[in-house]
C-alpha cells in the first residue's frame, strides 16, 4: 500500500511545481495584456495549487493525516483510486506547461 502513497505524493508534488510554473506565466500574460482569458487561466491554477498545495500537506506534513494514510487503514482500492486522479492530473498539467510554453 504505501507505494499507492508515495506515487500519490510524488504526482502531487510534480503538480505543485508544475502549477506554479503555469501560475507565474498566466499571471505574467495578465499583467502584461490584460486579458480576461488570461486572468482565469491565472485564476484556475491558483484554486488547483491550493488543493494540490493541501494534498501534499496532508501527505507530508500533518502528523495524523499523514500517519493514517501511511497505515493500512486506508484500503489499497482507494489508494489507487487517489493515485490515478494524482497522475491523470500531473498528465493533463504536463500538457498544460508544453502548450503555454511553445
């Protein structure tokens, strides 16, 4: 199980870089045109780094949360439900940053 976990952590942790990275260039694009596109591609990766910012705080940094979802309590198909949502997220997030940036 704690492979479902740490997969998990490491697909919200690549999300977090990635979200930020996506944040600075659509907040860049907003102050430099002004555009309402913009804005909301900035707006849509500041709420999507914050639940992923929680995620990883979950996971990482909250001595209970984190310790429960380590422990066996948690069953193995909820943890590879978690993890595909996690990876199929840094999937489309990947694609994201490959067409901001080109």
């Amino acid at each position: 199980m704690s492979l479902w976990f740490d997969v998990a952590r490491v697909a919200v942790g690549v999300n977090v870089a990635l979200l930020l990275a996506l944040v600075w260039v659509w907040g860049r694009n907003y102050a430099q045109f002004r555009s309402k596109h913009a804005l909301g591609l900035a707006m849509f990766g500041v709420f999507l780094l914050g639940e992923n910012a929680f995620a990883l705080y979950i996971y990482l940094v909250d001595p209970m949360l984190s310790a429960w979802f380590a422990s066996e309590a948690v069953s193995p198909t909820a943890w590879r439900a978690m993890m595909a949502l996690h990876v199929l997220q840094t999937a489309g997030l990947i694609f994201l940053v490959w067409i901001t940036w080109d």
